[in-house]
C-alpha cells in the first residue's frame, strides 16, 4: 500500500481545475447508454468509480469512446462518446458486473438491471459487498423485480428483469440513490412511478432526465416519471466536483495568507449547502460568474483564509452534507469552538465506518474527540495544536484526503498509509494539492 507524506504548509495559493463531478457523470452515462443516438460527455470523471459505471455499461453491450481534448483552462479533460442502445437495447453480460468501489454504480445499476429481460448478477470489492443494498433491493421488489441477495441484504446481487409496475414509495432513510434506483426502474415500467421524499436529496437525476428527454413531474415532496420514454442522445458538460473542491477549501481557510480560486464548480442548489454551513462558520467564500449548464447551475468559487467559529451540524442537514460531513469533521481542530455532528448514522455504512476512522485518525493528530452512534463532538483551537500522525484511512477516499488537508496545519510532517485509495473519486488530488501549497 503506498504512502505519502504530508508536510505542514504556509499556505495555499492559485487556481485549481477540479474533476468532473461524480454524481453527475455516473447519472449521465447510464441515461445515455439506455438514449438513442449517440452521446458526447465532456469532462467526464476519471475517478475509479465513475470508470466501475462504464466497465459495467460496456459488459452490458454499450460502445464507449474516451478522448482527451484541451480544456480552456490548460488541462486535458475527458470525454466519452456513448452510443446508446435505447430503453431495451442492453444485452446480458456473459460475465458478472462489478462495481468495484461504488455503491453509486450499484444502486443507481439495479434500477436499470430490474427492468431488463434478461438476469444478471453485480457484485463489488470487499468494501463495498457489505454496504446495505435492502434500501434499493426493497422497492424494486415492489416493483415486481426479482433480486437474490447474500445474508443480511448484501452484494452480490442477482437481478431478474422482469415487467415492472409503477409505484410511490418513500425510502425510510433520504437517499439519493435510492430515489434514483427507482426512478430509473421507473422508466421501464408501466405506468408512473413516483418517490416521496421527507428530506430533499440531491436532484442530479431529475435534471439529467430532463436533458435526455424524459419528462419528469415535481411536487413539494415527490417526483414522477412514467415509463416508456424515448431517452434521447445529447452533449452535456459534467461540472467540476463540489465534493471535491471542498478539501481545496478547507485547505485555503486554515492556513494563513492563503486565496484560491476553483474554477466550473457544479454549484446545484441540493449540493451547495456545505458552502452555506462554512459561510456561518465564518469562510471567506465567494461566488462568480454563476451560469446554468445542462441543467445544472456552474460558477467559480473564490475562497480566502479565515476564523472559523464551530457549531453543531444536525438534522435535516446532514442528507445534504453527507459526502462533506469528514472534512468538516477534519476542519473541527482548526475551529475556535469545535464541531458537533448530529443524526449522521449513515456514515457508519459508507466506504468504511467514517464515524469510527474520523475518531480514531483525530485522536491520532491529538485532538479531543467523543465518538456518538450517530456522530461526533470535536473540541477547537482550546484543546491544543493538532500533531503530525500516521494516518490510516481504511481504504477510503475521503478520509484520506480530509486528513492530508488537515495534516497542513499541523505541527510536524503526517503519514497517509494507503494514500491511492484517494483515486476513488480524484485521481490527481495529491499532484492538484502540491501545485497550489506553498511551503517555508
């Protein structure tokens, strides 16, 4: 397993180019793969999850094209060409998918695999096959498909297509997974389906629905499609990952001296929550140059060092921040009075128990942490300066890359043991992070 050493900075300065959201880039190769007509995807993420979603679509029948052209930024982004098949063009893999990593490609997969008339089975690695697949295995059986699962509701899955049947459900815990599960189900099945949400989780999927075609009915607290559509083939831009850009933030609030600038930040109002969270903290954060782009709202994010005051992050919240919620965890030390997280249980199911490597990494750095069910209580700048560590991110990304942002204002150089686990979901952070941070 590689390491990688992290030695403490002066400070952060310059421009980062980020990779293309995630979220966004898995919603659009899957739609594109069941449109009809070709597809041009710009930007599309190179992070190892992203690529578990298209290794999946091409055992599944699908051509997929990857070119590099030349951003306007300098960089070189990536972009796929999908000839899609149409709503019943996918052809029975020979072999297993694998999901590898993504519970995303896994969740939002399923969806797609009920409604196919042909049996398949995904499966993942080790992390991933003992991540909980009830919450999408239970309303696709409500819909009439036909899924094998391990004890306890785990991966590998075998999926049964079979003619599926419209429905409203509202999943027990918010998800936007699960939403998008069933309404990719959805569209092939008769009549309308429609989830019910308590809590509004990110929208990625609706929208993208929308550039492919598909037209999609919004409550207050629900959302439908009915099946049948015809998908249509489109270019779209991924925009650059918020999740990602969040560590780059961190990172410019806590060192002294420090300004950076992110440039086509996916800036979608259900994900943005995190930049109003920092702002009542107390970050110096910035927005230009605010557009919409394929549905989704980009701009450029401008961020300067700060006092960060601490406070307590619960409730409705946490669905919105869930993929933030270990960098603000990280940034707990580096506040005056420290962060409590609240009804954050979910992430005891995410790549690892994040509640777990959260509090065991801080207490290695020196920090004072209680460790809840459902949280944690994280003391500030009070409890004393945080120490260099070893840090051991149990395979998962955004532990080891809140941890190497937090390993900049320490006193004395860190260790990220298994540091590539951060190619997950961004491939260059490390070579991204060292172009930016300045040293004494």
């Amino acid at each position: 397993m590689a390491k990688k050493i992290i030695a403490p900075a002066q400070s952060v300065n310059g421009t980062v180019a980020l990779p293309g959201d995630k979220s966004i880039s898995h919603r659009y190769a899957m739609l594109a793969a069941i449109a009809e007509g070709t597809s041009t995807l710009s930007n599309y993420a190179e992070a190892a999850d992203c690529q578990s979603t298209l290794d999946c679509l091409k055992r599944l029948g699908i051509h997929v094209e990857s070119v590099r052209e030349r951003a306007t930024n300098g960089s070189g982004a990536n972009l796929l060409r999908i000839a899609g098949a149409g709503l019943h063009g996918l052809r029975r893999s020979r072999r297993g998918l694998d999901a590898g990593n993504s519970g995303t490609t896994m969740r939002l997969m399923a969806g797609v695999l009920a409604g196919q008339e042909f049996e398949s089975t995904i499966t993942g690695d080790k992390s991933l096959r003992r991540r909980p697949m009830k919450r999408v295995i239970e309303p696709l059986s409500k819909m009439g498909a036909e899924i094998r699962a391990e004890e306890g509701g785990v991966a590998p899955l075998q999926i049964r297509g079979t003619q599926l049947h419209g429905m409203e459900y509202e999943p027990a815990t918010p998800s936007a997974q699960v939403k998008s599960c069933v309404l990719l189900a959805g569209l092939f099945a008769e009549g309308e389906t429609t989830v019910v949400e308590k809590i509004r989780t990110r929208d990625h999927t609706e929208l993208a629905l929308e550039q492919f075609g598909v037209e999609v009915e919004r409550g207050e607290r629900s959302v439908s499609v009915r099946g049948g559509a015809e998908l249509r083939g489109c270019n779209l831009q991924v925009p650059g990952d918020l999740s990602s850009a969040v560590f780059f933030i961190a990172a410019a609030l806590i060192l002294p001296d420090s300004s950076l600038a992110l440039r086509d930040v996916g800036l979608n109002p259900t994900r943005t929550a995190i930049l109003d969270v920092l702002a009542e903290l107390g970050a110096s954060i910035s927005l230009v140059s605010v557009h919409e782009s394929g549905g989704e709202l980009v701009g450029d994010i401008g961020v300067r060092s700060s006092s960060l005051e601490g406070g307590v992050i619960g409730g409705a919240q946490v669905a919105q921040l869930i993929d933030e919620l270990p960098m603000l965890a990280a940034l707990a030390p580096f506040t005056e009075k420290g962060i409590e997280i609240r009804d954050a249980g979910e992430l005891r199911v995410k790549e690892s128990d994040r509640i777990a490597a959260l509090a065991e990494n801080l207490r290695r750095m020196g920090a004072t942490v209680e460790e809840c069910e459902d949280g944690l209580r994280i003391a500030g700048k009070s409890a004393g300066r945080l120490h260099g560590a070893e840090i051991e991110p149990r395979g998962d990304h955004r532990i080891a890359m809140a941890f190497s942002i937090a390993a900049l204002g320490t006193e004395g150089q860190s260790t990220i043991r298994d540091a590539e686990c951060a190619a997950v979901s961004f491939p260059a952070f490390f070579d991204t992070l060292a172009s930016v941070t300045e040293r004494d």
